[in-house]
C-alpha cells in the first residue's frame, strides 16, 4: 500500500511575530525618512571638522615660517658674506718664519685670502700655506673685524734625505728650494725604505763610533748591506750582520792604535769573521818629505 510522504516542516513552528529578527519582524517601509540627527551628534561632527581644519592650518603655518626663515637666511648669508660689507684688511703672518721665504708666502697667500672676513675660506688658506717649502701646517684664525691671522709650524730638519730631500724630526721627507744645510748628515736608503728609521739607526752608529770623527753619512744598500763615512773622509762598510759588534769592535782599535796614524785612513772594511782591512790615503806631498827623511 503506498503512502504519501509527510508534509515538509515549516521553517518556523509556531514562532510569532515578537520572535523573529527585529529586520524580520520590522521591515523597513519604502520611502521612510532617516531621523534628523540629535544636537549632540551635530556638535561632535563641528568639533570633528575644526578639529581637521586646524590640523591643516597648523600645517600650512609651518610651512610658511620654514619657507620665510629660509628665505631671510639666505638673504641674511648674502648680507653677511658680502666682501663690500666686511672687508679683510690684513693678513698677519706669524710663526717658525726662520726658514721661510716671507714675500714667497705672502704672494701665495694673497689670492687665497680674498674676500671678506665672513666669506673667506680658512682651509683654503691653510692648504695654501703649507704648500710653501719649510711649512709644516699653517693655524688660520680670525680677528674681529678685519683680520686674519696667519700662524706657521715650520719643519726641524734633522737630516738630509736621499737626492734633494730633508727630514723632519717628525719622520716626513720634504723638498726645499735652493741648497740643503751642509751641518746635517746625509742619509739615503733602498725603496721602501723608512728614512725614520735609518736616521735611528744613524743616531746608533754614532753611539758605537764615539770618540771617532763624527758620522756624516750614513747609506743602506738594497740588501741590506751598510756604508759609514766621517766627516775626515774615511769610509766604513759594515756590511748587514752583526753591525753594532763590527762596529764597536774597530772603534776599539782603531782608539788604541789608529787615531794618529799617518797618513790617516781613507777606507776599512769590516766584513772579516777575524778582523778587518784598512786602507790609507795617498801620502800627500808633506807626507812624503817626512818619510824620506
């Protein structure tokens, strides 16, 4: 016997109107008029709106007074870096000035220091400055109202250095014009080599040679080797090992034995395990009346 399936279930069983969704239960009519808002909706939105319009007002403000502060920058820059307005009067040069061409300086000093006492460039006339021979630095400064001040550390020059050069007693090799001072000992050395530390090496020569004529040169080949001249003109190669002991050594002898030999030595050698060759000068004329009598 066939049976008729069961009617489908309503969604909604005995479910009244005051059960259902407030959107189902209270559609919204076409046509209906949205409420005016209250009074205190209204001053949040006013408050709302100035609040932004002062945001932007503040904004532009700042904007206005950075550009207007730039502006009256520039334009006070102008004003003050105007040569016409604050004019250098004087360049005033002082300092280690003993070696140093003055009238040399102050031509090249001139077209650095143009311009006023504001506008001038201070580095510049430094760089300047100690591109002149004998100029170490140079301590620029200036002097309210019209000056600047020009201050020289000049160069101690301890040794010669190689061809044309000179050192300082702070280790730099600098160049001259005109002749070297002839007072100072002549030091060179191979590529590379630190002329610092030849001059230290030369300071200890003299130690070791003490009481011999004083050390005027002092040379380093490229192996190494040494070369040792005094100022009576006698020559010593000390070679590259044990130069203090070789040294020290003949200085011994050489006190003892050699010091009033005539004629006087012109070269040693001192590259022996045993001992060392000497060399004498020729007799001059003098000499030879002496010895044949």
């Amino acid at each position: 016997m066939f049976r008729a399936p069961p009617p489908p279930r309503p969604l909604y069983q005995s479910i009244g109107a005051a059960s259902l969704p407030r959107h189902a239960a209270r559609p919204q009519r076409r046509g209906a008029r949205l409420r005016p808002p209250t009074l205190r909706e209204q001053a949040a939105a006013w408050l709302a709106t100035a609040r932004q319009i002062g945001r932007w007002a503040w904004r532009l403000g700042l904007a206005a007074l950075l550009l207007a502060a730039a502006v009256g920058g520039a334009r006070g820059l102008a004003w003050v870096t105007d040569p016409a307005r604050f004019p250098l009067t004087t360049v005033e040069i002082t300092g280690d000035l003993d070696h140093v061409d003055r009238k040399a300086l102050e031509q090249r000093l001139l077209p650095a220091a143009a311009g006023g006492f504001f506008s001038v460039d201070v580095a510049a006339v430094a760089e300047a400055a100690r591109r002149q021979p004998w100029v170490k630095r140079a301590l620029v400064r200036r002097v309210w109202p019209d000056k600047l001040v020009v201050e020289i550390v000049g160069h101690r020059a301890i040794a010669r250095w190689g061809d044309g050069g000179l050192l300082s007693d702070s280790g730099e090799v600098f160049a001259v014009a005109g002749p070297l001072p002839d007072a100072l000992p002549l030091l060179s050395g191979p590529g590379g080599a630190r002329p610092q530390r030849v001059f230290a090496d030369y300071q200890r020569f003299c130690r070791l040679l003490e009481g011999l004529p004083p050390v005027r040169e002092v040379r380093q080949e490229a192996r190494g080797a040494w070369h040792i001249g005094l100022a009576n003109g006698m020559t010593i190669t000390a070679g590259r090992k044990d130069v203090a002991g070789r040294l020290k050594r003949f200085a011994a002898v050489y006190r003892s034995r050699l010091a009033g030999v005539a004629p006087p030595l012109e070269s040693v050698d001192l590259r022996y395990s045993d001992g060392f060759a000497v060399r004498f000068k020729p007799p001059s004329e003098p000499d030879r009346k002496v010895m044949d009598l």
